[in-house]
C-alpha cells in the first residue's frame, strides 16, 4: 500500500490546508470544467492541485443552481491530480487533468466516492476504475486479516494466505494490463511507478560463488527503484506520488554520507535533465532535504548543490534575490566556497621545516594540491599535471603550493626529488594535522585542487591536469571583457 494514495486519500479522513508558504507552483491552466452537484444549490466550491504532496488552491467559485464552472489560459500548465473540495471542507473528490481538457462532471455528495460521472474522459474512467478496485481489495484484504485471527488449524493458516496472495497477484496483473494498454496517459503513468521492484527468487551469492550475498534484496531494490518512474512525464510533479517515492528513496536506501548523498543527487537530477517540472522540483526538494538534515556532513551537500547547480544558473525558477540568498547561505556553511577567500594554510616545508604561508604568495593564480606520495591517484595525476605546468601554467605565472596529508618525511621527499617537483614548487607537509583541510578544503581523498586569484580568492575546486588551464582561460576571458565595456 505504499504508493496507493487514490485509495487512501478517499478511505480516510481529510481536512485539506491549503499550503502558504512553500515553492509557488504555477496556476492552473488550460483547461475548463463544468461541474454539476445536484444536492448543492448555492455554496462555494474550491479547485484544488497537488504540487509535490502539498495542496494548494487554485480557484473557487460559487455553485449557481447546483453548477460551477471553472477555466483557466496558463499556458504553463500541464495537468495532474486535482481535488474538488466543497465549503464544509470535508465533502472532497479527486480526478484527473492533463491539458486542453474540456471535463463535464456530476457529482452526487450523498454518494461519494462512488457518485461522480466524468463522460468521454479516458483518464478519469481509467482513474475512477482503479479506485473502485482499489478499494474493493482493501476490503478483500481486512476481510482475510480478521478470518486470520479466528483461524485455529495451520491448514486454515495456509489456505487464508493462499486466499490473500491470489487477491495481491489479481490486483497486480489488473495494475500491468492497464498500464500496458494504456501508454502515454496520466493514469497509467501513475500505476505504472507504483510498480515496486520484484525481487528474483532464490538464493543469490556474491562473486566468488560461494559467499552468500545477503544485501542482494536491497542492492536489487535499490538499484531498480525508480526503473517505472517517468522523469520526462511533468504531470507526476502535480500528484503527491514522487515526493513519496524521494522521501522513501533518499531518507531508507541511500547511505547517509556526503559522497554517497552527492552521487545520489547528480543521478537523480540527470534522470530529469531538460524536463520543466521535474527538475524544478527534484532540485528544490534535493536542496531542502540535505540543508535541514541533522545529520552532520550533509550541509556539504548543500553547498555542492548551490555551487554546481544554482550558481551555474539552472534554478531558473528564481529570482536574483531569491538566488542570492543561496549563495550567501551556502557561503556561510563553507568556507571553501568558491568566491570565498581561501583558509590560510601555513605549514612546514617538507625539506627545511621553514614556515610557509599560502597567503604570503605572491602570484596571479596560487593551486593548492593537496596530495599523498603513496596514493594511485596521485601518482597518476601528478605527472599530467607537471606537463600542464611546464606547457601552460609557468607562463601564467601559476604558483603550486603542495601539501602532503600523509607518509614519512622521507617518503615524501623521495617523491618529490624523484620526479623533480622540489625544484619548482612549494612542497609542505602537514604532520600534525594542523591544516584543518577536512574543515576548511572538504579533503576526503587524494589528489584534491583548488585554484586561486591574486587575492587568494578561490576560482575553481576539486580541479584536474585538463580543467585548471580552462578555468583560468574563463578568468582572462571575463576579466577582458570586463575591461572592453569600460
């Protein structure tokens, strides 16, 4: 039942409260609705969407003779599902919209949920059908919980389940055959991601064949979650289904670490990359997710998200000012920001054990690369880098400031001499731990470079050999055509 939300919002109770303050979702629009409730003559009626799992309000009018029309010409407007809620704000009845629909409704209060009629509307036949049954299994299900309770004998046991499980298997293939004949509607993109991963049977065994893999069930389940979810499909924003499904998703499957919720950001965004809708509101929900977590590194993620996301101008939703009260609060909670002035570094020379201070340089770029002798990584990079210098960066007048995070004095001088780094570089190392670089340069792994102005202001992080030279040609570039509009 976990996705089932046509049946529960009409088995329980609900008393709607219209959202205020949140994300402005667009009006309403396109669309025109006549509705007839015969046993109501002159009240308010509201219209009502979800955005996310929050309803909002677009339009009321007041019945005349038991008929109220509503229309709307926003072109922005793609449909969903909506609610009809009348004054006493309990009286309420959901359906379908997508755009240019032209919907006639009737509506009997006294009959509801089942007195509703919507003529030559596919969706709705499809929508009401599936709540009717959906409800239908409801009971079935309740039905064979209380004959389980009576049950005395292990064979009436067994027989209750068989009972329940050919209910479930029932209900699941009249869920697959609406959502294969019914490609491109609304309803059936609905049902469609309500589809849960089936686990294979059997038993399943690591590489070696031998170990018993016993996290196969959550690496399966977690890997194919979202295989029936539309990301290219808008209408899914305005039904309370994804934001379930990405509550779910990243709060119980996905490890709660910087890397791996960073990871799980970047997927989800490029799995609705050039969609409107979606990607409105993955970004933003990504966004509030990881800045009011408490768990501790995930404000990281927050700023990773305003910096390669926000600041590169995708949240075209917002406005300058909105926009900059992102970046202002992310430039808070990192001082590594890039637009922030750097965190001193003033460490020991690897070689004399003379004080260096990061600051003190004078340059028109400073790269900072923090790094470890033994690492792979390193080892790789490094030289690639090296090249770069020799072929681009001396001549820009670069200055490298190297840091060693780990491995003996010895070890770390033997790299350097070896590869000719300690005659053209500043070579520290850091053997008390006094650079604060997970605090201040958010150092997890090895290599890791930032590029910085000639006022020690931070242009680029987490860099390599290929993007250094382009982000200081964007610098020159923009500094140049700075300089021609004056």
């Amino acid at each position: 039942m976990r996705y089932i939300y046509v049946c529960a919002l009409l088995l329980l109770p609900f008393a709607p409260a219209f959202a205020k303050n949140n994300i402005a979702p667009k009006k309403a629009s396109a669309f025109h609705i006549r509705l007839h409730i015969p046993d109501v003559k002159d009240s308010m009626v509201f219209l009502a969407h979800y955005y996310g799992k929050t309803l909002y309000k677009a339009d009321s009018v007041r019945f005349k003779n038991g008929v109220a029309e509503f229309s709307s010409n926003d072109s922005n407007f793609v449909g969903g599902s909506y609610m009809m809620i009348l004054s006493d704000m309990r009286t309420t009845f959901e359906f379908l919209m997508s755009r240019g629909d032209d919907l006639s409704i009737t509506a009997w209060c006294s009959k509801l949920p089942d007195g509703i009629r919507i003529p030559d509307s596919h969706e709705n036949d499809l929508f009401t059908d599936y709540q009717a049954r959906a409800r239908e299994f409801g009971k079935a299900q309740q039905e064979l919980v209380k004959r389980m309770e009576k049950a005395t004998s292990a064979t009436d046991t067994d027989k209750i389940r068989k009972e329940g499980k050919k209910q479930a298997d029932d209900f699941a293939a009249y869920r697959k055959k609406v959502i294969a004949e019914n490609p491109g509607t609304l309803a059936g993109s609905i049902l469609k991601a309500m589809e849960k991963p089936e686990i294979p049977e059997g038993v399943h065994y690591l590489g070696d064949g031998i170990t018993r893999d016993t996290l196969y069930t959550y690496h399966y389940y977690k890997d194919h979650y979202w295989d029936n979810f539309n990301f290219r499909d808008d209408r899914l924003i305005y039904t309370p289904l994804y934001d379930g499904m990405l509550d779910e998703y990243m709060s119980k499957l996905v490890i709660q670490s910087t890397d791996s919720v960073t990871k799980e950001c970047e997927d989800l965004l490029k799995k609705c990359a050039g969609t409107k809708d979606v990607f409105h509101y993955t970004l933003w929900w990504l966004t509030r997710y990881v800045e009011n977590s408490k768990i501790m590194g995930l404000s990281d993620v927050f700023v990773y998200l305003v910096e390669n996301h926000y600041m590169k101008g995708e949240a075209f939703w917002l406005a300058n000012d909105e926009l900059q009260k992102y970046i202002e609060r992310a430039r808070k909670m990192a001082p590594n920001m890039i637009g922030n002035v750097a965190p001193e570094l003033n460490q020991p020379d690897v070689f004399t054990g003379e004080m260096r201070s990061m600051q003190a340089i004078k340059a028109p770029y400073t790269l900072i690369v923090f790094y470890s002798p033994t690492c792979g990584h390193c080892q790789h990079e490094l030289p690639l880098l090296d090249s770069v210098y020799e072929a681009v960066l001396k001549q820009k007048g670069v200055k490298v400031y190297m840091i060693a995070t780990e491995g003996e004095q010895k070890v770390i001088t033997d790299f350097l001499v070896k590869y000719k780094y300690d005659k053209k570089w500043i070579n520290t190392w850091d053997p008390q731990l006094t650079s604060n670089r997970v605090v201040n340069y958010d150092v997890f792994s090895t290599p890791t470079m930032y590029l910085l102005d000639d006022k020690k202001i931070i242009r680029g992080k987490r860099l390599d050999h290929v993007t250094i030279p382009q982000i200081i040609n964007m610098l020159e570039k923009r500094e140049k055509d700075t300089a021609l509009k004056k």
